[in-house]
C-alpha cells in the first residue's frame, strides 16, 4: 500500500505488525460479519498514523475486501492515512491527533461495565505518544477505576519524526512509571510471538488491574517516521521562555498549533501578553495524505477571536521571505499559516510586503475577489482569465494578513466594484470571508459571496482531488465570481 503511494507511515506501521497479527489471530473476541457486535472485544490503535497495518489485518480477517488496500489515502477511500471509525468497518475508534487512544478505551470499558458486558478492550499507543500528559491522565483513571479488562501496549522502538525518542524527550524508566501509575507491567520482545502471547494471558488473569505490555520493537528501515506531539506542554514552554527575554517560535501542524493547545495558547501566551511566534503548517486542504483528522478548516477562526493576535498566510516562498522578518519583530504573539508541500511562485524579488496591507492584482471594476494563501490566491489568479473570456473583469487581492485586515483597501475596491467575492482554504464560518463581511457591513455594506469549505469536515486524498472536492480551483471560483457579479446586478434592479 504504502510502497504504491509513495507516502505513508512506514516504520510506524511495520512495528506493530506482529502484535496485531497475534490480537487478531488468536485472542480478539469478534465478528468480521457483524462488526458491531455488542459484546465483542475492542481494539483501538491510538497511534492512528499506522492504520495501513492495520488495515492489512482487518482485510486479511474480511472485515472488507482486499481491493480497497490499494486505494489508501486516495480521494474518496474508505482507508485514510489515520484510521477512521466513520469509513472503515472493523475501526472502533478514529484516531488522528496523538494521545486520545487510551483515555477513549477507558470510556469503552466504564460504559460496557455499567451495562455488564465483560469484553476486554486493547490498545497499542507508541513511545512518542507517551510524551502527552493526557496519556499519563488516563493512566490515573484506569488504575482509579480498576479496568483489568484494559490491555494496552506501548510500541518502543524509541523514534519519532524528530529523532530518537531519548533525545526528543525521555520517557524512562518507562516500566516504573506505567508501575507507579498502578498497572500491572511486562515488558517483551515485540517480535517475538511466543513472548507476547505469553504476557497478554498473564494480562488475561490480573482481577484488579489495568495492564500495560511495553513492546521492544523495530521500526521499519529505520526510519523516523512516527509522530511525536506534546504541543501543550510545547506552548507552555514557549510562555516561559518568553517571560524571560526570549522570542521562541513554535512549529507543527496546524490542527496541533491551534486547537490541541487553545487553552495553553490564549491564556499563557497571549493573556498573559507573552511574545511567542506560532506557525500552523499543512493547513486545510494541504494536509492532504494526512487526512481529516489534520485538516484544519478552523485554525483561522479560532485564533481570530483571541485579541491583538496577528494572523498571516503567506502565498509563496518569496512572500515567506519577506513577511518572517517582520513577523519577528512584530512585538506581539502571531500566527502563520504555511503550506509544507512546494508552492507555486506568485511573486519575484520586486515585489513590496507590509503587515496589514494587501497586494493588488488586476484593475478589474466588475468583481474584486480576496483571498489568501497558496492554494486560493494562485487559483484566484487563474480565474482572472477565465473570467475575461466570459467579458468580466476582476481583480483579486492578496490578503496576506488576515488580522489586521487592511481596512482601507477593502473599503477602497468595495465601492469601485460594488461586489465582493473571498475565497480561503478554510471554512467559511469565522475565518477571511467572515473578517472582510464583517468589515464592510460597517463600513461599506456590498454584496460579499465568502466562498472556502461549506461546513463540512476534510478527508483523504491528494491535493488536486481535494481542490476539486472543496471546489477550490480556478474554475469553481470563476463560477462563485459569476454568481457574486449577478446577485450585484440583480440588487441594482
């Protein structure tokens, strides 16, 4: 699967291979033809990233065909880089943002408790992973609920996309911990068939305690392929730094960046008036092979509300160039949204950037469309000549800071052109298009279209699958222009 895509979670994947295979083999109590089953056994994979060996074995058990192996991450599939409960039959948790698997698989157990199902849940969560205080959370609740039915695994092959787990962050003594935490502790070879079917029956025969089997893997290839995520902490970190005279940056996906440590960003960042630089990459439709567990379609809106906070998305490499400085030395916490994939170039070295300020494209006067970022201000820009052959002349504006908005300019082109057309890789709830409507109500009420995702979550797929999915290509924003200057006519009328 992964070898025919090219992209994937390899050695995440190969790791667990072996103990999925004995699970699924010998001691998961289920029903292939009745996948739902009440009373059958659970399995969730909280490290989600590895679903491609997962999906080996349900296909092998005939939860679904094999074909669909070949379509993993492709648009439309039914096996997404992440395993997804909603898509994929034999799934009985999504996972996606590290560290959830666990505290999930106690809330299974209290909820089958309380109706006297005696299944047994098992869960593999990887070493990186361990990095997450909610992890250690859940640890407390299992032991305090005393959930021996809870059989969990840690993957240890001691490597995460950032390097050797050791040198991320330790997490030894790990057998000391899971014991101080109040488990019941084994620790094998995972690898090894004999040895770990041997501790998932000593597992089996604890009455009062929650189990934890740390396996010594190897990742594939050894490659560093596994995602380690502890942005929380991250940020919590960051706001001390800053206390102290220094300027931190924080990286990560945008999903991670924004709404897996809201709390930790407004409240010790920026109400505290710390200045920290945050940088959300992969954003909506860009996180593609990722899936709709890392598409963020409400970075922009969440960090909207949080007061003073500027906002940018640069459009090219050469805008990167040209914004980062500034946005250094803004003083003030900021966020940025980047593509991580190669972006087309817009603009050359010529080319003049300021915070707060958009850059003009076109003259047109029947329609002016602003957008941000690579993906819509690049197809907004081919829309100016489909639109020309249809006799409509628009300009687009490239609205590089979100927030602050550049007041003047919106006002200036509402009323040469009377009709406002935005366009984000974002929802439309609460991001740009909201910012510009919300502007012009006030200051220059015209008609305003906001065109980006209509209330709807991301999925899997290459990026020129989902543009046409979310209809983000030149051509559906020429059609959205062409509605936007006829709702303008029709209000003449």
């Amino acid at each position: 699967m992964i070898g025919q895509l090219g992209v994937g979670h390899l050695g995440g994947s190969m790791s667990i291979v072996d103990i999925l295979v004995l699970l699924y083999e010998k001691h998961l109590q289920i029903d292939p033809r009745n996948p739902k089953k009440r009373n059958r056994d659970r399995f969730i994979l909280s490290k989600g990233h590895a679903g491609p060996a997962l999906y080996s074995v349900l296909a092998d058990k005939e939860f679904f065909p094999a074909s669909w192996l070949s379509t993993l991450n492709k648009g439309g599939t039914n096996l997404p880089s992440h395993v997804d409960m909603n898509r994929t039959p034999g799934v009985d948790m999504t996972a996606g943002s590290l560290g959830q698997g666990l505290s999930a698989a106690i809330g299974i157990l209290l909820g089958l408790r309380i109706d006297a199902v005696s299944s047994y849940v098992y869960t593999i969560i990887s070493d990186g992973e361990s990095n997450e205080g909610q992890v250690w959370e859940a640890a407390m609740a299992a032991a305090q609920f005393k959930l021996s039915k809870l059989i969990a695994f840690t993957d240890y092959n001691r490597m995460q996309i950032d390097g050797f787990q050791h040198e991320v962050m330790s997490i030894e003594d790990i057998n000391a911990k899971w014991l101080a935490f109040g488990w019941y502790v084994q620790r094998v070879n995972g690898h090894d068939f004999f040895a770990m079917d041997q501790a998932i029956e000593n597992a089996r025969q604890e009455l009062t305690r929650p189990s934890m089997i740390i396996l010594d893997t190897i990742k594939g290839q050894g490659a560093s392929l596994a995602e380690g995520v502890a942005e929380a902490n991250m940020m919590g970190i960051a706001a001390g730094l800053s206390t102290v005279g220094k300027k931190p940056f924080v990286h990560t996906f945008a999903p991670f960046a924004t709404r897996r440590c809201y709390d930790q960003f407004y409240v010790s960042v920026n109400y505290t008036k710390q200045e920290v630089k945050v940088t959300g990459f992969d954003p909506g439709v860009t996180a593609a092979f990722n899936g709709g567990t890392h598409m963020s379609f409400e970075d922009i809106a969440l960090m909207r509300v949080i007061p003073k906070l500027l906002i940018t998305e640069p459009a090219d490499f050469t805008a990167l160039q040209a914004i980062l400085p500034m946005v250094t030395d803004h003083k003030g916490s900021t966020y940025m949204r980047l593509q991580r994939a190669e972006a087309k170039d817009i603009y050359d070295n010529s080319q003049d950037f300021e915070l707060g300020k958009g850059i003009v494209h076109g003259d047109g006067s029947d329609l002016v469309i602003i957008a941000s970022g690579p993906v819509c201000v690049l197809e907004s820009l081919k829309a100016i000549e489909l639109l020309r052959k249809d006799g409509i002349y628009v300009t687009v504006i490239d609205m590089f800071t979100i927030k602050p908005l550049d007041k003047d300019l919106i006002v200036q082109w509402a009323r040469r052109t009377g009709a406002i057309l935005t366009c984000e890789n974002h929802q439309v709830h609460s991001g740009l298009g909201a910012g510009v409507a919300e502007l012009v109500s006030q200051h220059y009420p015209v008609i305003v279209r906001r065109h980006g995702v209509h209330d709807e979550f991301g999925e899997v797929g290459t990026l020129d699958y989902l543009k046409e999915r979310y209809e983000l290509t030149a051509q559906n924003i020429a059609e959205y222009a062409k509605q936007t200057v006829k709702d303008k006519e029709q209000v003449k009328k």
